[in-house]
C-alpha cells in the first residue's frame, strides 16, 4: 500500500474552482506505478487501462489523502486500485482502477 496526502493547488483547479479530473487521472496513474514498484515486482509496468470514478469534488486549498493497494499482480498483468478522500472528513472524492503489464522487456 502506498500513502500521499497533497493540498489542492490554484495549478490544478478546473474553471468551476474544483480540482481538475486529469490532476486525478495523473496523480492515479502515478501513485499506482509507486505500488508496483514497492511490492517489491521489479517494475513499475505499462498502462493497460486507467479507470476512474469521480463521487465529489475537491476545493482549491483542501487537503487530500491518496491511497494505493495492489489488487492483484500475475506473470504479466497486475491491477491497483487508487482511492482520493478529503482528509478532514474521510469522503470519497474518486476512486482509480489501473491496470498494467508487468512482463519484463526483452534484452535485444
């Protein structure tokens, strides 16, 4: 499992003042390569499919907790799950799917 908490900046809003799907959409994809990476796997792999849910929005200035856990990883694919809530109440902002091909690459 892997843990970051950030403060939504004024970089990230949308034009409504919320925090921008594709920060999330990033900040998923990247926290997910970190789990691969500290499972001890050997790779952080390559995007197969990122999917997301967006349940709330999150305000320029509010901090944010996002969490990773390893849901599954195989000789050649593994899948993450990757959940962003607001740090003061718990409240589900969005909710990532990403899964990844882990083989390794060959050595030609």
């Amino acid at each position: 499992m892997v843990t970051a908490r950030t403060r939504v900046v004024v970089f990230w809003q949308s034009p409504a003042g919320y925090l921008l799907s594709g920060v999330t959409a990033t900040l998923a994809d990247q926290l997910g390569s970190g789990v691969f990476l500290s499972s001890g796997i050997g790779t952080s792999g390559v995007s197969l499919e990122l999917n997301l849910s967006y349940v709330d929005v999150a305000s320029i200035g509010e901090e944010i907790e996002v969490e990773g856990k390893l849901l599954r990883a195989g000789k050649s694919v593994g899948v993450v799950s990757v959940d962003f809530r607001k740090k003061k109440t718990g409240k589900l902002i969005a909710q990532a799917r990403h899964t990844k091909y882990l083989a390794v690459s060959s050595k030609l």
